[in-house]
C-alpha cells in the first residue's frame, strides 16, 4: 500500500492525483483518504516531473507518464506524506504518453502523439529501466484532424493476464499483444477494427472476463465487446449512447469504468461534463443508458471508483477540482458528496 500520511484511509489506502504542470497543475499530489465520508485531504504534492497526467501504483513506488513532447515515465517514493522522486525520469521512446500499466514486471506506456505502446521492465527497486520494446501502430481515419495518423491513448493487462490490449484512437481500433516476461517484448497478436470515425479511446473489462467496454471520444457512444481470453479476441457487439437522444453541441467522452459486481457502467463525458450512467444486464452484453448527471465541474478527465466501489471520483480538468459521488445501491445513480482543489487535475487513482 502507499504510505500512510495521517492515515484516515481504509487499511492505509490513499488517492494521487496527476495535474498539467502546463496548465498550472502541482505536478503529483498525494491525499489521505476518509472511508467514512469519502473526503480526500491533500497531503503533499511534487512538481519534479512536467504534465505526469497519468498514473499507476506497485506497491510504494507510483509511476507517472510525463505527458511532453520527449515523452518519459517517472517514479516515486510514496511512503510518506508527499511523493518523492526516485531518480531522473526514464524515456519512454515516445511522444505525448498519456496512460501507463503494469503487466508482468514491466510498465507500459501508450503514446498518443507517436501513436506506439512502450514496454520498459521494472527493476528491483520498482523503477523503470530502459525500454525493451517500441510497437508502433500503422494506419489512419477518417476524421482528418485526429485521425491522420495512430493515437495510442490507453494500454493495460486483460484480466486473465495473458493479453495485453492497446486503444487506438486515430486507428478507429484496439490491438492485442502477447507481452514476454523475459524478454519485454511486445508482439501483435490481433486488430479489432470499430465503426470508423469513433475514435476509440479508453477501455473497461467486466468483472467476468467475458466482456469489455470502448468508450469512443469522437462520437459520444460505447462499443460492448464479448472477450475471448483464451484466444485473446474481441469482438464488438453493438453500440450504445452515452448521451441523452437530442444532445447538441460537443460531447467528448473520456473514461469508464464498470461496477464490482457487473451491474453498472459510468463514463465520463466532456463538452456537456456529465456522468453517464449505464445498467447492464446480467451477462454483460448489453449496456442502456438511464442516466446523466453533472459532474461537478468542467471537463472531467478521469474517472475511478474507490476502494469500496460505492464512491465516484472525477478529474475535472478545467475548473481544477476533483469531485466525489455517494452511488446509489439499486440505481447506481451519483450524488455528488464533495470536491477539492486540484488545478488542472487529469487522474485519480488508490492504492
């Protein structure tokens, strides 16, 4: 677990927080966690690295992508109250990471500008060593001004561990890689093409194993896919709105997230800054929207839940706060219960 601050959190569990140190953002910052209330209380933050807009946590070592140009991963030491680097940032061989996982002893980064998935196995400390493998996307869509080239925007391990699986927002795809322990290397192993001009940007898997969820930035809809982890194949199924019919003006939708026991699905959507509300039946294969909610600020970023999965937190970019929500048991419906300042948050984790 991370470090214990004031050690308000349920068994020593806190949130981090990612920010753009470009728009103003104090880098890192670390808060104890009330599992009573579900109030954060920023305890530290670190600006050593610039725009860690995303993050991932093993243990007392939290990892963070720096979102630049240059494109690199930092660590950090989080035992205590405020994040402390370990060591100068490793490149990550790509442009413009914006997510990061962890997956059979390596960290893996999906590079948005340069449209590539880095892998760069951990050392013994828990620190990123140099890159192993730099698999680049091919390919294009057809909206011309962000689809011209590949936008690797999300990477992560299935659930069964075998597969890792790469979101393309420029491909109008998602890949799927067998990932060597031994060696780090990163190999294709299949493409899953999605309606064009979707522009696919973030991915959930249900607690089964069996289904997952895209959630596409460019229209405002969710792609339900049946997952075949024994022979690492996702199929689409069907697409739902993540908007109310008659919605007008942008609505760019940025993450989601599904329920513990398979009940519900919520997406961040920005433009209209809503939370989305999604019931899925009992296998997993249909979503319906029955709801949308404000989301307590202005383009919500991140969204995750918390350790007891009855809280929802957002990352509102733009007015620089972090906001929960109190979930409703049968309806799964959010009340908003709180916020703190957070400038130009992009991320919330636990751990």
């Amino acid at each position: 677990m991370g470090g214990t601050g004031t050690d308000q959190g349920l068994n020593g569990v806190r949130a981090y927080i990612g920010s753009f140190t470009s728009a103003g953002g104090r880098g890192v910052l670390a808060a104890d966690w009330d599992r009573e209330t579900g109030a954060l209380t920023v305890t530290g933050a670190s600006d050593a690295v610039a725009d860690p807009s995303f993050l991932a946590l093993a243990g007392p070592v939290l990892h963070a992508v720096s979102e630049t140009d240059a494109g690199a991963v930092a660590a950090f030491d989080v035992t205590g109250p405020t994040p402390r680097p370990l060591g100068a940032p490793v490149p990550a061989d790509g442009a413009g990471p914006t997510h990061l996982a962890l997956a059979a002893g390596h960290l893996l980064t999906a590079n948005y500008t340069s449209g590539s998935v880095t892998a760069l196995p951990l050392a013994e400390d828990g620190t990123a060593r140099p890159a192993t493998t730099v698999l680049r996307h091919e390919g294009s869509g057809p909206v011309a001004d962000r689809q011209s080239s590949p936008h690797a925007h999300q990477v992560l391990p299935d659930p069964s561990g075998n597969w890792v699986v790469s979101v393309d927002l420029g491909t109008d795809s998602v890949r799927i890689c067998a990932l060597d322990p031994a060696t780090g290397r990163l190999t294709l192993h299949g493409e899953t093409r999605l309606r064009p001009g979707t522009g696919p940007r973030h991915l959930a898997f249900h607690p089964d194993g069996a289904h997952a969820y895209v959630l596409n930035e460019l229209e405002p809809t969710l792609t339900v896919c049946r997952w075949d982890a024994a022979e690492g194949v996702l199929e689409p199924l069907a697409e739902t709105p993540v908007v109310p019919e008659g919605t007008t003006g942008p609505s760019y939708p940025s993450e989601v997230v599904v329920a513990p026991d398979g009940r519900f699905l919520w997406a961040a959507v920005r433009g209209d800054d809503t939370l989305a509300v999604l019931a899925l039946d009992t296998d997993g294969a249909e979503a319906r929207l029955v709801a949308t909610v404000p989301c307590g600020g202005t383009w919500p970023r991140d969204l995750t839940l918390d350790p007891s999965g009855s809280r929802l937190y957002a990352a509102n970019e733009r007015s620089g706060d972090v906001t929960w929500f109190t979930l409703d048991p049968d309806t799964g419906i959010p009340s908003r219960a709180g916020a703190i300042e957070a400038p130009a948050a992009s991320c919330v984790i636990f751990g």
